[in-house]
C-alpha cells in the first residue's frame, strides 16, 4: 500500500467528519439567528434596530431590558419632563410595532431558507447521518429552549 492510497483512503472519512462539523456549525448560526430575530417578537427585536447608544443595555442576566425599562432609563438619566416620557413612550411603542411587523412579514421566507438549506445539506448525507442530524437537531432544539429566557 503506498502512500497515495493511503491518503485515499482516509479521504472518505475526512470528507464526512468536515462535513458533519460544517452542518453543526451551519446549523447552530442558522438556529440562533432564527431563534434571535424570528421567534422571538418581544421589544428587543425593536430595540436591535437602534444605535448602538439608543439600544437598551442588557440586565445582569443577560437578557434585554423592556422598552419601559428604557423609558425608565431615559426618564431617570437624563431628567425628562412627563411631556419628554409620553413623547418617547410613542417613539418607542411605535418602533415596537413596525418592528415586529417586520419579522412577521420577514418570517416565512426565513424558515423557508433553513429548510431549504437542511433539505440540500440532507441530500448529501447517507440515511444515518440524516438519523444522527435529526437527533442532533433534536437535542439541540431542546437545550436551546430550556437555556432561553422566558419572554416578557
């Protein structure tokens, strides 16, 4: 056995291990960009669409503060007057609104894309890589959920 064919051989192996961490990472980015801005039509989705200095700050746990929170935040930092707060109270309600109009409208052909994407990837793989994906997806799916905060 020379050299060449051994190469050759571990090429086949090689092939599906790349491929099968492309697909995890293809996946988690897929998944977490449409858990972030698909899924979840709460006021940070609205607050994404800000500047950097308008976006409200994250809390100790890690999640976005409410678009009353920031409000609250506007009112106590900078001194507003009640006219200032009901003025921003509209601003920001109205953001709010278009915003989640926007991913609902945006929604289907997002989901539409991963499908997609998991059908072409799927296509490539031999039926039990399409069963370890399926459980991988599963799994994923699950930790996912229980790691996520409860919406407001």
């Amino acid at each position: 056995m020379s050299a060449g064919s051994a190469a050759k051989g571990l090429r086949p192996k090689t092939t599906a291990g790349l491929l099968l961490l492309l697909v995890f990472v293809v996946g988690g980015l897929t998944g977490a960009a449409f858990d972030r801005y698909l899924l979840r039509p709460s006021p940070a989705v609205a607050a994404d669409a800000a500047p950097a200095a308008d976006r409200p700050q994250p809390d100790r746990s890690g999640r976005r503060r409410s678009r009353e929170a920031y409000v609250r935040q506007l009112q106590e930092e900078l001194a507003l007057t009640p006219d200032q707060v009901a003025k921003i109270e509209v601003i920001t309600r109205d953001r709010e609104a278009r915003m989640q109009a926007l991913v609902a409208e945006t929604r289907p052909r997002f989901r539409a894309l991963v499908e997609e994407t998991r059908a072409e990837i799927d296509k490539v793989l031999t039926p039990e890589q399409q069963a370890k994906l399926k459980a991988l997806r599963a799994r994923e799916h699950r930790e996912h959920r229980r790691d996520r905060p409860p919406a407001p």
